[in-house]
C-alpha cells in the first residue's frame, strides 16, 4: 500500500486562517458555550438558506429526533423514508416511537421514487422523510403535494445538502422542517454539529428548549450583565445545543459554502468527462435542482465486471486512495433485518445499487494532480478486470 505521505484521504475539511481566528475570538470572549455567537450563526443561517426559522444544535441526528418529537410523532405512527441512507434517519424514527417505513427509489437519481412513497402511505402514515442524496435534492414539488393531499408533513434530511437548490430556492425553506449537518466530512463544517429549519414559529420555539434539558433560560442569558434569572422546567429535555466554539467554525464556514460548493462542482465535472466511458453510470442531476455536489458516488456495471465492488474498495485503498460507500441500504443491516423483515426484492432498486454505489475522493482542497491520479488508478482497475 502506498504511504501516509501519498495516500489520497477520502475527505478532508477546508478550514483557513478565518476559522482559527474566530475560534480563539471565542475563547478569549469568556463564552465558550451556548450563546452569542449560536444565535448568529443561527440568523446567518436563515438568511442563507431562506429559512424563516432555525435552531442550531449539536448534529444533524438531534435534529433530526427533535423534529419528529415536535411533531408529535411516536408509538402507532408511521414515517416513510429512504433505505439508501445512513443509519441515524430511520434511527430516529425508532427513538422516536414511530415505525420507519422504507420506499423504494428511483434508479437514476437514487433518491425516494413518488409512486413508490404514495404505495406506502397508510391511515398510520404521518410524515414523509426524504433524503437529498449526495447532496442532489429530490424532486419536491411533486411529494409536497402529494403529502398535502394526504395531510402528512414533509421532514427533509438535508445532511448532505447544505448549499443545494431546488427551483432557485435553497434547501431548507421548503419542507415543514429540515435537518442539516455540520459533520467533520460534510462540505461545511464545526466539527460535529446540526441545524433544523422550520416555517413553523411555534414549532421551533417548542422544540428549543427541548435541546437543553427542556430549560426555559439558556445559561449565557441566566448569567449575563442582565442578572441571574431562574429556569424553569416545563418537559424533560436533551443534550442537544451547539456551542459557541462550534458557531464561530460555522459562522465563517456558512460565508465560504457558495465558494467550496463551486470547487466540489469543478472536480465532478472533471470527475464525470473522465469517466464517461467505463462500465458505471452517475447519479442523475434533475433539471430543476442544483447540487451541493457532497459526494461523487459511481453506480458500478458489476455484471460487466471480474471484481465485487467490496473488492475494488480494498484494491483502491491498496493503492493509495480513500473511498467510500454512501450507502449500505438499511433493510441489510441486522437491526432493520429483525424490526422491519423486508426480503431484499421488497426493494430491488435500492437492494441492487446498494451493492453497487462507490464514493471517490471529494473535497474543496483536493489538487488537481490528485484528481487525475485518482482517475487515472481507478480507470486502470475496472478496465483490468472487464469481463
């Protein structure tokens, strides 16, 4: 294997001499936790996205939990939602009491198929849960209104679509509510971190205290200039809050997304001219959408191929270079096997490209003389192992 010195990392983060700057800002306030600068970050958030409303919180998960808690979703509920994701989307649904059920998707652009969303609902159906692959938004026109014709909400997963538009509207003003991430490998970061969005005033100031304990007083306004203040506790709450050592990271990440978006879109696009003739085929762009380009994930041709996709991970690695797989559908992993019981041709669109689906190197910061390795290793492996 090649060494540490050479070996292409699937992800590294993008941080400047901005974010240390605002970082030791932070620390040198005499604030560290929940305060100032998490409501900032929280403003500048809306204005972004064009969201009306915004709690940040410390990972897409909680956000994720909150929103199906403020909603009121639990026990004898159910919630339809994508099996190509990660763990942590159904994860929620079950923390939350509800019943995850997975639809099927659509084969190109491997995100949630309508027709197969609108076969799922049922009288127990509450909510519709979609995910923005690889940061490629779904098709939501068509699903907000068939959720609308069905009384059900629409809570989108937006982890991987911080930067992504739909009809020329961000991400994150569309949905009843919308859950992001700010995980060390999304395409901004604070480390770990979360943001929910909401048109819904009354929701969001339901579930804000719910992310710290269920307190009625953040600590920084209990203990500011303006004198002590009691707290008072109306429901049991959670861990949840994002710190101001977070929100400084992500106040001056949110001023570069646009900038890192258009980097990732440049190696995509290098990505895909260099690979168009070889035995896989890319996620589909919908013309009413723009990507936020946070993976560049390849559907492999594996009857075309002498080698398992598992195989070719271990042969990439081997060679120096970092992959991904984005993701294991969720009706494979052992817990979903024994709670859901769906046969993998109760799903055969995600059953197969779930078998099939590899992630490259992909990040703002990634050289040029990377990329073309990159191609380069990758083009020789899958031409070397043709049938």
């Amino acid at each position: 294997m090649a060494d540490q010195t050479s070996y292409i990392h699937f992800h590294r983060y993008s941080i400047g001499q901005e974010e240390k700057d605002a970082i030791i800002s932070a620390l040198d306030s005499g604030w560290i936790t929940k305060g100032p600068r998490v409501a900032q970050f929280e403003s500048d958030f809306c204005a972004y996205t064009g969201a009306s409303h915004a709690l940040a919180l410390n990972s897409c998960t909680a956000a994720l939990h909150l929103a199906l808690l403020g909603f009121e979703i639990g026990p004898g509920d159910e919630v339809i939602t994508t099996p190509l994701t990660f763990v942590a989307t159904a994860n929620m649904i079950v923390m939350a009491g509800a019943t995850p059920i997975l639809a099927d998707i659509d084969p190109h652009t491997l995100n949630l198929d309508l027709a197969s969303i609108e076969a799922a609902i049922t009288p127990r159906t509450r909510a519709i849960l979609p995910v923005h692959l690889a940061g490629q938004p779904c098709e939501l026109a068509p699903m907000l209104e068939l959720a609308k014709s069905h009384k059900l909400l629409v809570i989108d997963d937006a982890a991987h679509a911080i930067g992504a538009s739909y009809q020329q509207q961000k991400i994150g003003a569309w949905c009843d509510a919308s859950a992001f991430s700010f995980y060390a490998t999304k395409n901004i970061t604070t480390g770990e971190g979360g943001m929910l969005t909401s048109p819904h005033a009354e929701f969001i100031e339901k579930v804000r205290p719910l992310s710290l304990h269920g307190l009625s007083k953040d600590a920084w306004k209990r203990y500011s200039s303006e004198g002590f203040q009691h707290y008072l506790v109306e429901a049991p709450g959670y861990k949840y809050n994002m710190t101001d050592l977070q929100a400084a990271l992500g106040i001056e990440q949110l001023k570069k997304c646009d900038r890192l978006t258009a980097r990732r879109r440049q190696h995509v696009h290098r990505y895909r001219e260099a690979l168009q003739d070889l035995p896989l085929r890319f996620q589909t762009e919908i013309a009413t959408a723009e990507s936020a380009y946070h993976l560049m994930s390849v559907v492999l041709d594996t009857e075309r191929l002498t080698i398992s996709r598992d195989q070719l991970l271990h042969a990439l690695h081997q060679a120096g270079i970092g992959c991904g797989v984005h993701f294991i559908p969720l009706h494979f992993h052992p817990f979903y096997q024994r709670h859901l019981k769906l046969p993998a041709e109760a799903l055969p669109q995600a059953s197969k490209i779930g078998q099939q689906l590899l992630s490259l190197p992909l990040y703002p910061d990634l050289s040029e003389g990377d990329i073309e390795r990159v191609i380069e290793t990758f083009s020789h492996l899958l031409r070397q192992h043709l049938r």
